[in-house]
C-alpha cells in the first residue's frame, strides 16, 4: 500500500503529498476512508482562528475480495480527497467539483474512480466459517414441527425435559452449520421455530443426528 502511494503521489500528485498514516480495515460499507484531526489556531490580528490539519490517514477495507485494479482505484480517490485537504482547496462539497474534475482527469488516464461504488454482490475475502449449531427438532402431538438451535450447556436438561413433555412426540439432536441457522438464537429453554413439514424434513435430511 506504501510502494502504491508513492507511486501515484509521483505520477498523479507531483509527489506534493507526505505520506500519511496508511491502514486497513474491515468495513462493510466503505472500500475506503480519509480522515484528519483539526485544530483551531486563533490570529490575533485578523480575530480569526486558522485551521491546521495533522494525523492524515487513509483506511482501505479488505473485507472484500477485490483486485488489485480496485484497490488501486479506491487508493487514488482517498488520495484525491487528502489532496484537496492538504492544499486547502475549498470544494462545493464532499465529492463536489474539484473532487469531480481531479477524478475525471485520471479516469481520462486509465482509472475508473467513481463517487460511490456499490458492494452488492461483491464476494468477501475470506469470510469467517459458520458455527457449528447444536438443533433440537421437534415434532409436537399437534403436527406442528419446531427447529431450535441450542446452547450446548443446556442440551442434558433440555434432554430430559423433552423427554418427559407429553405434547412433544418425538424429538431429536443434529449438528449443524448449515447458513439457515447462523441467525437462530442459542436457547436455554424448550422453544423453537415453527416451520412448515416440508422445511422440517428438508433440515433434518441435511443434518448430522448426535445423542445427548
């Protein structure tokens, strides 16, 4: 990310730019961030304060999979947008006119800087693997079907209370990271989902039976 810099800081910015503070992050929505600390000098002779920039710092995030070229394209606008700051230009707005006419001049070169670039349906870079879920399945006397993924310190006694309840018919122990659990919550208790019979008997299908 330095060696990047330095290069487009001599090819696009006369090599005017101190090389600031240069991070990586995981933000979900933004591939890339500037940002600065300010201070506020008071001018006596003109009764006004003077504003000084310090602590300039690029992020970009590395939550996406994205090439190389990418990165590159959202280096360079981070830098367009440390420029106009470190310059002291006054720009109409965030990504006003100068913003605007500084990134069309080095998408005019090759680049594709854009004002906002959408990440849907852009893959994660390594995305962390699901966790492995402890599912009670049940069938009540009723019909209805029930999914609940459980906290593991809780399963013996949710065991033999099910066991014991005469509405529950049947019920069993799976494993499971299937995507479909991830957003359940562990439970302590005997509740559950109510699914359809065609869910429930999908779910169990693809599930791996353990016995508490």
């Amino acid at each position: 990310m330095e060696q990047q810099f330095h290069q487009f800081n001599q090819e696009y910015f006369d090599g005017g730019l101190p090389l600031p503070i240069l991070k990586t992050g995981r933000s979900k929505t933004r591939l890339g961030q500037f940002a600065c600390k300010r201070s506020f000098q008071p001018r006596a002779f003109l009764m006004r304060k003077k504003v000084k920039f310090y602590d300039f710092t690029i992020t970009l995030s590395n939550y996406y999979d994205l090439s190389e070229r990418q990165f590159q394209n959202v280096l360079l606008h981070e830098m367009i947008h440390y420029s106009i700051t470190y310059t002291g230009l006054k720009d109409t707005s965030s990504h006003g006119i100068i913003f605007r006419g500084m990134a069309d001049a080095l998408n005019k070169k090759g680049w594709n800087i854009r004002v906002t670039t959408s990440t849907k349906g852009v893959k994660v870079a390594n995305p962390k693997p699901n966790r492995e879920c402890l599912v009670l399945a049940i069938e009540m006397t009723n019909g209805n079907r029930l999914l609940s993924v459980v906290n593991p310190k809780a399963a013996s006694l949710l065991d033999r209370q099910a066991s014991r309840i005469g509405v529950i018919r049947n019920y069993g122990w799976y494993k499971s990271s299937d995507d479909y659990f991830q957003s359940f919550p562990q439970v302590r208790s005997l509740k559950g989902r109510r699914v359809s019979l065609d869910e429930y008997e999908e779910k169990i299908s693809l599930m791996q039976q353990v016995f508490i």
